[in-house]
C-alpha cells in the first residue's frame, strides 16, 4: 500500500511537465524541486541534529558563486559542478569549525554571523561578485549531451538530482549514523558519556547539510542562469528555514511539501495578492504559534484524531492503514 | 576639517543611535533569552510613524516621543500576545520574531512606499557647531549627547531603582527571582515595551541622517546584533562600548576597505563569539 502510494507519487511527479501545463508552471515546479533539496539539506540540521542554521543561504549561495566565477573563467560544466561542489564542502567545514562551538541560540546567532559575512562579501566585494549586479552565465550545461535549455528538460535533470537527494536523506536517517545524529539531538551528554564523539557526529551531519545546500545552489545557479546576493541574504536562510519548519521538521516529506507551500506561495499566489511577503510573514508566525511541528505531522495528527473519532471502537494498539508519520 | 575627524564623529553619532537601539535588544536578550529580530524592524516603524506625525504637524521631539510609544505599544502586544504563547521555547520565539518582522516590513511598504523619506533635521540644531576651533555639525552632537543621557537615565534606572534590581534578578536567574517573589513574565513586558520604545526612538532620531527607506530594518538588526554579541547580552556598559566599537569599524571599515567593510564588522564578532562567547562584558550566567 504504501510502496504503491510511493510509486504513484513519483509518477505523478516525474510526469509533472506533461501534465501542469504552460512552461511556467514547469518552471516553477523545478524551483520547487531545486527548494526541495535545499530543504532536505537544511533540515539535516535543523530538524535530525536539532542545530538551528539561519546561515545556510550563505553555503547555497557560495556553491553558485563558486560555479559561476569558475563558469566565467572558462571552464566546463563537469569542473563548474564539482569545483562549486568542492568550495561549498570547504565553506561548510569551516562554518562548522567556528558554528558547532555552540549549541542552541548561540549556533543560531554564529550562522547569523558566516550569513552575514558571506552577503557583504557578495554585495560589496565588487571585484569578485560583481556586487549588487550579480554574475550571469552563459546558458545551461548539456550532461551526456542533453539539452537542459527547455523547462521540461531541465525539470526531468533536477527531478533525478532531487531523488538522489531524497534517497540518501532515506538512507542517511535508517542509518546507524542517522541514529546516533538524532542522539545527540535529544541527549548530547548521555552520547558522550557512551563514547560517541558527539562534535565529530554534528561536524559530519554538518559537511552533509552543506554538501546538499551547495548542490541545491549549483542547480540554482543552471535555472537562472545568475547570481546575485539576494540569494545569500538572511531573507533566504529563513525562507528555507520556513520550508523545514512549515513541512515539519526531521521528516523527510516535511522539508519538500514546505519547499512546495512556499515557492508555490511566492510564484503563484504572489500574481494575485500584492503583499507576498506580509502573507509569508503572517504563515511563519501562524505556523510557529499553532502549529509548531509543522504541517506534515500536524496534518498526520489531525488525521488520526480524525480517524479515532470516526472509528471509536478501534483497537488503539493497531496502526490504522496507510498511516505514515512522514519519517 | 580632516577626513580623520568627519569619521570619527560620524562614527560617535552612528555609535549613540546604535545604543539607543542595542540597549533595549541586549536587556530583552539577556532577561528573555532570545534575539529579537523585529528590532530593527521597530527602528524602522518609529521613524516612518514620524514621517507622518510630522507630516500632520507635530513637532519632531513630539513626533520622537510619540513615535516611540506607538511602537511600544506594538512591543507589548507582540509579547502579550505571542511570545507569551510561546513561553520557554525560545527558538519558536525567535521564528515569530523573524516572521513578525516580515509583515512589518511589508506593511511599511504599503503604506509608505518604497521611496525614501528624509526626516528634517529639527529647526534649531542645523549648521554647524564650532567646538575648539573646529566645526561640527549640530545635529550630530545632539545625538551624541542624546544617547549620553539616554546612557545615565538606563544605568540609573538599572542601579539605582528597585524596578531595576528586579530586572538585573531575572537577567541573572529568572528562577530563582519568581522564587523570591518577583513578577518576571510582568518585567517581560516591560522590558520588551522599553526595548520597542528605545528602537522606535532611536529611528526618529537617526531619519535626519539615514532617512528612512525600506530596508533600513535589514540593515539596523546585524548591526544591533553585534553589538550585543560584542558587548554581552544584557550588559548596559557592553551595549555602550559595544554600540561605539561598532559605530568606528563600520564607518572606518566603509572609508577604508570599502569591498570588505562587512568583514570589518563581522569578523570582531565572529572572533568574540569564538573565544569569548559571553561577550566582552557579559558575565556566565547560571
């Protein structure tokens, strides 16, 4: 049932350019797809390892900077990629190195930091980033000489990144290494005290957070074709703080159903109601305030107080059909 | 006058706004525990309010008061309301503040659009001052000396008052002060309506030289948080040297490596966070 539920998800998903009609929407869906990653990478931290990050934007941003510069001097897609890769992982160790020094408000407040310095790096070191300019490039990459020029095109190449995305999420949580990140989570010191090196275990969980932040920016960079320092501005780090937290966090369906409310929200809805930004405002806090795990669990509750009433007589001890708890 | 010394006045005048900003974030973090990053979105709020309420015909010390106490009434709605909700999760209480400062930002869009909006420099203090053979802009002085009082008035009511003993209490140990019998979601509200005030006061009397203009918020809340950072949470003298150093290295960062002026400013911070993580003149608290 839920292997058949998984498979027609992914169907629908995966023939989404057939069937949301105009290129637009394909557009947009691969801006979900690209946030989706993005997501699933933040929420690594935010949601398994319980490390809050508002300067993840700045690991986003330093992938597609870091593609685009390599991208402007000359070099092809395969360096463009793995060079981009390679000094996001650099970037992310090093935020790590000064961030896990803490836990709590005070990583909060250190990544608010690296955020920022990556933004006025962008928005000021002109020389480098072409301030407040940005960067452009010149048109998509042809892996194995598949044009990524059309939007169906380049929504089917982000659709297989995302899914190597979602299964090394999968893997990563049924993992021992996935437990044991969730252990020092929930009782840090009980870890240490059993001989886990428990600032070895976030260091790691961290460099994964990055890595996939920075393949999410690559991939941001190929859709738009340009950088700007909008992209590393807080507002970014807490929009997709907002994915995590709106989906729920330390879920794997939650970061990505986020991903979708929120770019769905900003494109679409942003056609009709003027004031996107109040409404995004306005959802965080509504989300926070009410709904606090987010609205996957949230949703996933709701649906099993439902079924309890509908149904009082069920034994409780038995799951009901279908139930999923999005882990 | 020298380039050497316009800097470094400048830098005293950005220094004493970003006090009268800081105070009241660094007392909020240090009773509350958490960042609030609407504050600069209250600093924003105080000075587009007094773009209308001079607008109307008020005068701008009175629009500066008024101002401020609008936003503090904002300030005690917000955590009457919300964060009060919210009591002890304190990073769901930073994710409403970030989202809170979203929708005042947007607000102030709609309302006072995107244009900037110069604030006049109030009739009186224009021109310039001349102290010891040299001339200094009025209007610069009086912001330096505006947070000089602003200074003595907190570390009076900080030291000197009983209101503040009970502040300094929960600043320390909140639960050991509701054990002997204070009142700390009540110093809560005070303390965030006197933090909204100061930031909303601190917009009116920075818009004759930043005017005001979206996105003054974004810029106002990094500044404000390494102040604290660098300072201390909850410590009036960290706020006060804190708002200073801050004050020197953007202006100087800005004149001097122009490219890297966020470095400049962000590195200190990052450097203390680092090795000193209470801040420069915070103290571990329990």
């Amino acid at each position: 049932m839920k292997r058949l539920a998984l498979v027609a998800a992914l169907a629908i998903l995966a023939a989404a350019p057939l069937w949301v009609g105009g290129t637009y929407y394909v557009n947009v869906a691969s801006q979900i797809l690209i946030y989706a990653i993005f997501a699933l990478g933040v929420n690594v931290l935010a949601g398994y390892a319980g490390l809050v990050s508002l300067g993840h934007a700045g690991l986003f941003g330093i992938a597609a900077y870091g593609g685009a510069k390599l991208m402007s001097a000359g070099h092809g897609q395969v360096v463009v990629t793995v060079g981009g890769l390679a000094v996001t992982l650099v970037a992310a160790a090093f935020f790590a190195t000064l961030s896990l020094r803490a836990t709590g408000l005070g990583f909060v407040m250190i990544t608010v930091a690296l955020g920022q310095i990556v933004w006025g790096v962008a928005y000021r070191w002109i020389s480098l980033t072409n301030g407040d300019n940005g960067i452009s490039i010149g048109g998509r990459p042809r892996p194995f000489g598949l044009s990524l020029a059309s939007p169906a095109g380049f929504y089917w190449a982000t659709f297989v990144v995302f899914l190597a995305a979602v299964a090394s999420m999968a893997i990563l949580v049924a993992s021992p290494f996935g437990a044991s990140v969730r252990g020092t989570r929930d009782q840090a010191r009980r870890m240490n005290a059993l001989g886990y090196h428990v600032w070895m275990i976030r260091f790691l969980a961290f460099l994964f957070s990055g890595f996939w932040s920075g393949v999410a920016g690559i991939l941001y960079l190929y859709y738009n074709q340009f950088v700007s320092p909008q992209m590393v501005a807080l507002t970014a780090s807490a929009e997709v703080l907002l994915m995590v937290i709106s989906g729920g966090t330390a879920t794997l369906l939650g970061p990505i159903v986020g991903a979708g409310l929120v770019v769905v929200m900003k494109n679409v809805a942003s056609a009709y109601i003027e004031r996107w930004n109040f409404v995004l405002g306005a959802i965080f806090v509504a989300i926070v305030v009410f709904m606090p795990d987010g609205l996957v669990p949230g949703t996933v509750r709701l649906g099993r107080w439902g079924l309890a009433a509908w149904r009082p007589r069920a034994p409780s001890a038995v799951p009901a059909p279908g139930e999923d708890d999005g882990r | 006058m020298s380039l050497w010394l316009v800097l470094a006045v400048n830098s005293i005048t950005l220094g004493g706004l970003l006090f009268l900003l800081s105070a009241g974030f660094s007392l909020i973090f240090g009773l509350m525990k958490i960042p609030n990053l609407t504050h600069g979105s209250f600093f924003m709020l105080g000075a587009y309010l007094a773009t209308s309420l001079i607008a109307r015909g008020f005068n701008f010390w009175t629009a500066a008061l008024v101002g401020g106490l609008l936003v503090a009434a904002l300030g005690g709605i917000v955590e009457r309301l919300i964060l009060r909700r919210l009591a002890g999760a304190e990073l769901a209480q930073v994710l409403v503040t970030l989202g809170l400062s979203f929708m005042i930002a947007d607000v102030c869009l709609m309302v006072w659009t995107g244009d900037p909006i110069r604030i006049d420099t109030p009739a009186g203090l224009r021109g310039a001052t001349s102290v010891m053979g040299l001339g200094f802009p009025t209007y610069r002085l009086a912001i330096s000396l505006i947070a000089v009082i602003f200074a003595a008035a907190l570390w009076a009511l900080l030291d000197r008052t009983r209101l503040g003993a009970m502040i300094r209490a929960g600043v320390d140990d909140p639960a050991m002060a509701r054990v002997v019998g204070i009142r700390v979601s009540r110093l809560f509200t005070i303390v965030f309506c006197l933090g909204a005030w100061l930031a909303g006061f601190a917009g009116v009397i920075g818009g004759p030289i930043l005017s005001v203009y979206p996105g003054l918020d974004g810029e106002m809340l990094p500044l404000a948080l390494v102040v604290v950072i660098l300072g201390g949470t909850g410590s009036l003298v960290g706020s006060l040297v804190g708002s200073f150093v801050v004050g020197f290295l953007y202006n100087f960062g800005q004149a001097m490596f122009p490219e890297l002026a966020y470095v400049v400013l962000f590195l200190p911070m990052l450097i203390v966070l680092v090795v000193r993580p209470q801040g420069l003149f915070g103290r571990q608290t329990v």
